[in-house]
C-alpha cells in the first residue's frame, strides 16, 4: 500500500511539473525581453489597473514583456548603443494577446465606461478612437513584433521628458506634434530615430509605437497569454 502510494505520489508531482512548465513556456520564435537584455526596464501598464481602462487587461497575467526572437535581437542593439549615452529603454507593452485586443474595443463600444478620460483621452469623443486609429480590432502587438516604450536615464531609471505620458490619445501624441517643447521633441526625436535605425518603423499616432519592419509573422495573430 505505501508503494502505490510513494508512487501516486511521484506521478502527481511529476504532472504538476509538467502543467506548471507547460504554462510558463513561450511558442517557438518567442523570448522573455528581460532575460535577453540588459539592464531593460518594465512598466506593464496593462498587468496593472494604471491603463486607460482602468483595471488589469485580459490575457495579462504578469507583468512580463515579450516579443519574437527577431525584434528582442534588433532592440537589444538598441539598448547597447542607448547604454554609451547612458540611456536605455522602458517597455509599457510588447506583445498583446487578442483577448487585450478584444477587450479594448470591447470597452471603446461602450458609451458608459469613461472612468479614466481625465487622464487619458480629455479631448476626445471615445466613440472616435476607431476612426482615428486609437483603437483596432487587430493589433501589429498580436503579431509578437511590435513594442511600446521610452527612453530613461540608465542611473536611476528616469523617464526622459516625452512631453506626453504613454496611451494618451491626442495629436498631441504624434512624433510630429508641435505642442511639446524643443526638448521634449528633441527626445522623441532621438527615439525614433535610434528604432528606425535598428530596423522599426514608427506609427504616425504615437511616439512610443514602433514595429519591426521585418517582422517574422505578419500576417499570424496569436492569442496566447502574457505569463
């Protein structure tokens, strides 16, 4: 009887083991960015309620950042020429299931929900985020190549001065926008061009958005959750 159960035993924790590993694994293709680059910074907006939602996204459960190995690759050149400068990157969002996608025009369909328009979209009707390129039904983050972040202070982790937080909707959000100040433009200046530089092309919407030009898979749409 103690032998059958040693054994039931064995059994049971070696299925644990084989659930808990499955569940942490990425698909083929995909790497965790903080365990290929140095000294990377993460802020995972949407892991946590400081969104403009206003609570955790669907598909987000650890505030991990994740892209294909391709774009980990071309940002860590990023980083290493950021670090001579003594600058380097933090990521709000790399990777985005398509639940969080779903969820987000979940969420711009409904009139009602306004909780964080205050801070995120002031001056825009929400029923416009579609039209004006907000808010999609699909996401080039679904495709595992594209990546929201700034620039910070290596020291101490510092944003630089964007002249805007990260997920307002606005023009004042474009990297051509005139609001910002000469310094402010300055540093979104320098993002885009050390990201087109290593081979990302920017969004015209939003100086934090970028996606690798060769990405690996353009037309696949993955739905796995970020863990």
């Amino acid at each position: 009887m103690e032998k059958h159960l040693i054994r039931y035993l064995a059994l049971l924790a070696l299925m644990t083991y084989s659930l808990l590993t499955q569940a942490d694994s990425l698909p083929p293709e995909f790497v965790y960015l903080d365990e290929h680059i140095p000294n990377l910074r993460l802020e995972m907006n949407y892991a946590s309620s400081q969104n403009f939602i206003g609570k955790p996204i669907p598909g987000y459960i650890k505030p991990r950042a994740i892209l294909t190995r391709q774009a980990a690759q071309a940002l860590a050149k990023v980083q290493q020429e950021l670090a001579k400068f003594g600058l380097g990157l933090k990521i709000h969002d790399a990777y985005r299931p398509q639940q969080a996608v779903d969820e987000f025009s979940r969420w711009a369909n409904d009139p009602s929900d306004n909780k964080m328009k205050y801070r995120y979209y002031p001056s825009i009707d929400k029923a416009r985020l579609f039209e004006l390129g907000y808010i999609a039904a699909r996401s080039g983050h679904s495709r595992g190549s594209t990546v929201d972040l700034t620039l910070v202070t290596l020291s101490d982790g510092e944003n630089l001065d964007m002249g805007g937080i990260y997920d307002f909707f606005g023009p004042e959000s474009s990297p051509d926008a005139t609001e910002p100040t000469a310094s402010q433009r300055g540093h979104r200046l320098l993002l885009q061009l050390i990201m087109t530089k290593y081979g990302f092309k920017p969004y015209p919407q939003e100086w934090w958005h970028f996606t690798l030009v060769n990405e690996p898979f353009p037309d696949t749409y993955f739905n796995f959750p970020v863990q």
